[in-house]
C-alpha cells in the first residue's frame, strides 16, 4: 500500500475480505509513507490477525508511517499472539518516527506462543532504536526452541546491546543460520566481536554466519577480527560466512591474515564472501597474501 489515501477505513475493509479467508497460510502487507493508517487501523488489523489460525507467514513492512506510535505496535502484537502455527516472521520499521523500544516489547510480547516459529527477520531503523530494543528482542527470541535463521538490522548499538542480545540467543541451539547487520553505531568496539563470538560459538548446529559492519568502527581492531575469527573454531558444521565490513579504519594486513588463519580449521566450510570497503590500511600486498590464502581453502 503505498497512496496518500490509504487509511483506517482501507485496513477495515481488507479486514473483511481477510476474515473470509481463514485458511490462508502466508501474508505479506507493505505501508510506505501512509500517514491516515494510524493506531486503530492497526488494531482492526491484529483483530483480524487472530482469525487467521493457519497462517504460516507473515511480513509486516511500515515505512515513514507518521500516524503509528508504540500503541500500534502494541495492537499488532495482540494480534500475534493468536497465530500458533506461524513458521515466517519478517518486520520491518523504517522512518516511524513515533515509535519506541516500549512498541518493540509489546509487539514481541506476541511471539510467547509462537513456539513453531523457524525464521525470523527484524529490522528497526531510525534514531529512537538503540539497545534497549536490542535487549527486548533478545528476550523475545530465547524462547523460540525451534528457530533456525534469525536476519537482524540495526542502527545505533553499543557494545553494551549486542551484549545483552547475545545473552538471550545464545542457548538457541536450532539455530542453523545468522545473519547480523549494524550500521551507523559508531560507539562498537572490539568486545561487541567478542561478544558475537562467544555466542556464536556456543550455537553447535550453526551453519551459515554473517556480520555486516557499515560505517566507522573507529574502534575495532585486528585484535576483534582475530577473536571473532578464534570464537567460531568449535562450529564443526560451519559451512558459509559472510563478513561485510565498511570503514573500520584500524583493520590492517594483519588482521586479514588472522582472520583466514581460523578458516583452515573448518572442515566442512564451503563458501567464503568477504567485503572490506574504505580500509585506509590494508594495502594490496595484504590483498594479494589473503587471496592466496582463500585459494588454498578450495584445495
């Protein structure tokens, strides 16, 4: 939906339409820059939600949606609480500028039923966000005993919220696959790769891990990209990573090696994607020697 005239009313007539279709199994709804839609559109939506008992999938999109404060995503969560055979989660919030780590924990409030759920996919952008949601969320997930991706995006964490995040997921032992993305958190240090790595490491049937590090990490080292890389020697079913890292002006020819020095040790790895964007250090003798390196894996 994306029109200046998209409103409550709209939400009360795909609502109707909605309850006529109880068997329906996925659900995708997407509200971009949809000012009239506002709390109580998104309480007739969860009202409607709890109907739809054989849902499997659902992706919730809100993007510059002015009218929507905590209250909405409150009512949301009412609305999740009912769908018990929910397999697919993706959320989505960008530019909401009303909304809040309170909304955050009500609308994860709804997922303590959802003990079937395998995938989730959150992502919460804008300056209002910071650790705190990212603890919310943590807590919010450690009772999901049957996940097995989780793709998170955040913006403004410190050490201290990937800290908290980690301490909840990390006796999530389904977990085949994480993908986590920061960006613009300028306050990360080496210890937010430390804590991602002890929890990382704890989590046996991981097989896919990604970190996407965008825009100046001043503060993180060869020393973080060493311990991450020394975190993850146990994960013997480990077969993709994916490290994306942008202007982290420290990382130097050192680090890179370090870094590929712990791939050798994974037996079952079968593909390796590395981006390191704006890295005033590393030279192309540095380049050179991790291609070499990296060749030597595929023998």
């Amino acid at each position: 939906m994306n029109s200046e005239e998209t409103s409550d009313e709209t939400l009360k007539i795909l609502s109707k339409v909605m309850k006529s279709m109880r068997k329906i199994q996925r659900l995708s709804l997407y509200f971009d820059e949809c000012d009239l839609v506002t709390n109580e559109g998104l309480k007739t939506l969860g009202e409607s939600l709890q109907k739809l008992r054989s849902l499997q999938s659902i992706s919730l999109f809100f993007k510059s949606c002015e009218s929507i404060t905590d209250e909405g995503l409150k009512n949301l969560g009412e609305g999740l609480k009912a769908l018990t055979s929910l397999k697919f989660l993706n959320v989505y919030f960008y530019g909401c500028n009303y909304t809040s780590n309170q909304g955050v924990k009500d609308l994860l409030k709804g997922l303590k039923r959802q003990t079937r759920l395998k995938s989730v996919n959150a992502s919460f952008e804008g300056e209002q966000f910071g650790d705190k949601d990212l603890e919310n969320i943590g807590k919010g997930l450690k009772r999901l005993i049957c996940l097995r991706s989780l793709d998170m995006f955040y913006e403004n964490i410190s050490d201290q919220g990937v800290k908290y995040f980690c301490k909840n997921i990390k006796r999530l032992n389904s977990l085949q696959s994480i993908n986590m993305k920061f960006r613009m958190c300028f306050d990360l240090t080496d210890n937010c790769l430390t804590s991602l790595g002890q929890c990382l490491g704890r989590l046996s049937s991981l097989q896919c891990v990604g970190v996407d590090l965008y825009i100046s990490y001043r503060k993180i080292t060869d020393q973080g990209l060493k311990t991450l890389g020394q975190s993850l020697r146990n994960l013997d079913s480990l077969r993709l990573i994916n490290f994306q890292f942008s202007g982290i002006n420290e990382i130097t020819d050192q680090g890179l090696k370090n870094l590929v020095e712990e791939f050798e040790r994974f037996s079952c790895l079968q593909s390796i994607h590395l981006n390191f964007e704006s890295f005033k250090k590393i030279t192309d003798l540095g380049l050179e020697n991790l291609s070499q390196r990296i060749r030597k894996l595929n023998k």
